[in-house]
C-alpha cells in the first residue's frame, strides 16, 4: 500500500495548472435549459456539439475542453438505494430525503441491491450509449457518482443526522459503516461496467464535503474510521480528497488519512498560506468562477502567483456560466499567461520566494486578506 512521505513530498509534487469549460459554461454558452440537458440525451449531444465548438472561439487551445459524459449527478449512489433524483425546472438535480430514523436508515443499507436495474441508472446507461454513438472518437463517462461517507449520511437523513451523533451515538457508527460498505459496493460495479479493476493500484479520490460540518473533536471517532475503510476498499495507491470549507483545525487529520493530494476548492476558512503551516499534503488551489466578475486581469494573475509562493502544488479554474464574454476571458488569458510564467520559471530553478516578487503591491494586500473583495455597486 502507497504511504506518502510527507518530508518530501510536496517538494517532489511538479506544479500543474488547468483551466476547462465546464457544463455550466456550455449550458449558458448554448442557452439548452438545465433541466433539458439532464433528461434529454439529445441535448446532451448539443451541448457537447455546439457548446464546445463556440467556447473554443472564445478561449482557444489553452482552455480544456469537458469530454462528452452524461449529466454529473453526485446523488447516484443514494439514487439506487431508493431516493428519488429531482428535477427542478432551473437549477441543478436534488434528491428526497430516503431515512426518517437511523434504524430506518440500516434497514434500507441492509437489502441487496441490483445496481444495474435500480433508480434511474438504466436511463443513464442508455443515455451514455448515446452519446457513445454521436461522439465514437471520445470517451464518454457515466457521471452518476457515490459522494463519500458523510456527504452521503447527510443526503439520506438530511438535518436530522447532525444529531445523530450525539443522540445514538453507536447507533451512527453502525449507520455510518453501512453507508460506507454500500458506497464500495457501488463503485466495484460501476468500475465492472468500465472494465477497471475493483480495487484500485493506481489511486483514488474522495468527495465528502460534509465531512467538514463535523467539528474536528468528532473526525477521531466519526470521521476518519470511514474514510479510512473507503479508501482501503477502494485502492492501495495513492489517495486524494475533495472537502470543502475546512477549518484550520481539521487540516492536520489529512497527514493521517495519508493523503497524496487534497482539493479544497471553496473554503474561507482558509488559504494557501494556513494549509502549508498545518500540513505537508500537496495542495491545488481554485480560483472559482463566482469570484472572477469581481477581480481585474492583475487580480488573477496575482492570484496564482500569491498561491504558489504560499505553497500551493498547483492551481486551477473552471470557466462557469458567468465566464463566456471577452471581459471574463481576459481575466483568463492573464490567469493562463501567469501560470505559465510561474511553470516557465520553476523550471529553471526558481523558489517560491522568487515567484512571491512578481505579486503585485495590491495583490499582496487582497490576498488572502480581502479576498475576495466585491465591488462596490453603490
């Protein structure tokens, strides 16, 4: 099994960058409603046809592209055990609530499930062939997707789980290792259906956002026990997470789930330079598409030079739905032209020292002080 030494491993990290149209951006690009594109495989082959095709106008070759791949729905997994997908007629795809009590909850974790006929999974399956059949040179994922342990109890008792922990305690541990073994179980199959191995030696992922609503005196005993049975059920390489909005406080549980590399993505908690003095894990930091109206081209360039001097592995930014126009592309162009300076200078011997000197006088005092700062409307 892979252990990370973290005495070097985010010196040995190469830094990376992306930046890549999303499906918000190709929904708002091709004005196909949200919901259209979700239960319509039609306009699923539209978006990708048209969508990429005018974003690539915009933003040329240094923009990424999403490869064709049915609707993301993070609620699969939950789908397939019995709650119902929503959807609404603007805006992205929720779910019911499936468990009124834990004992209700383990019940339903208790039954076999035949994945391959349950919920909405075979219309999914159909709408990945498809798309198969309209793009033959491409990839195309199935994008119905398991969240991790605590993301997941939360979406099948919803607010009624936040007191769980402290109501029936044992109760919940039992709930939370049901949960987790059905998440394992879940993703071996959909790993048989892409011809992959069961388990892993390559690496594996996490999302489990919701494991930051726990305060880090519950991660001892609520947390990390599951994590830890996720990833072993699921790889023995190298593990990564997505967790949103943790506290500085939580930072140092991540060296014990040995994590290769972490994603905190939308997190005010905390920065670049907090997440390097808490832990040694390789971090990539994103610049989010609902803060880039409010920055200037200089704003994002010093952004990603502000990240990496403060440690930052790599950064990235999704082009959303705010982002199709030559205002917001400018923004990009000064985004992409800083990171590759920054790769350019990496190369040929440069410190994160070396880099800290190219942000600009503003730069330093909005990051991470004031960021991000609005503008002011009035």
């Amino acid at each position: 099994m892979y252990k990370p030494d973290y005495k070097k491993l985010r010196d040995e990290t190469p830094f990376s960058w992306s930046v890549t149209a999303g499906i918000s951006a190709l929904l708002d690009i091709t004005g196909i409603p949200e919901k259209e594109f979700f239960l319509n495989p039609s306009a699923g082959i539209k978006l990708f046809r048209e969508g990429r095709t005018a974003l690539r106008k915009i933003y040329g070759s240094d923009v990424n592209m999403v490869s064709p791949m049915t609707p993301p729905i993070s609620y699969g997994h939950i789908n397939t055990l019995g709650a119902e997908l929503l959807f609404p007629d603007e805006g992205e795809v929720n779910h019911s609530t499936l468990c009124d009590t834990l004992e209700g909850g383990i019940e339903i974790l208790k039954r076999p499930v035949e994945f391959a006929k349950a919920g909405m999974l075979p219309f999914y399956l159909e709408y990945q062939q498809k798309l198969r059949e309209a793009f033959p040179d491409e990839k195309v994922n199935l994008v119905f997707k398991a969240e991790g342990p605590l993301t997941t109890a939360y979406t099948l008792r919803r607010d009624g789980f936040f007191y769980d922990f402290y109501d029936e305690p044992e109760l919940t541990k039992e709930f939370l290792k049901l949960i987790t073994e059905s998440i394992i179980e879940f993703n071996h199959f959909l790993r048989k259906l892409a011809g992959i191995p069961e388990i892993s030696p390559d690496g594996n992922g996490l999302a489990d956002d919701c494991a930051a609503m726990l305060g880090p005196d519950l991660w001892p005993e609520f947390v990390l026990p599951y994590l830890e049975q996720y990833y072993r059920g699921l790889t023995t390489g190298r593990r990564s997470a997505h967790i949103e909005d943790l506290s500085p406080e939580h930072l140092p549980f991540l060296e014990k789930l040995q994590l290769a590399s972490y994603d905190p993505s939308v997190s005010a908690k905390i920065n670049p330079k907090i997440i390097s003095e808490k832990n040694r894990v390789p971090f990539y930091w994103r610049l989010l598409g609902f803060c880039v109206p409010n920055l200037t081209p200089q704003d994002t360039a010093d952004f990603v030079y502000q990240a990496v001097a403060d440690g930052a592995s790599g950064v990235f930014t999704y082009i959303a739905n705010s982002m199709c126009g030559p205002e917001a592309a400018e923004k990009v162009y000064s985004f992409i032209a800083a990171c590759k300076n920054v790769e350019k200078m990496l190369s040929k011997g440069a410190t994160r020292r070396d880099i800290s000197k190219l942000v600009s006088e503003s730069g330093r005092k909005k990051f991470w002080n004031e960021w991000p700062k609005p503008k002011n409307n009035g």
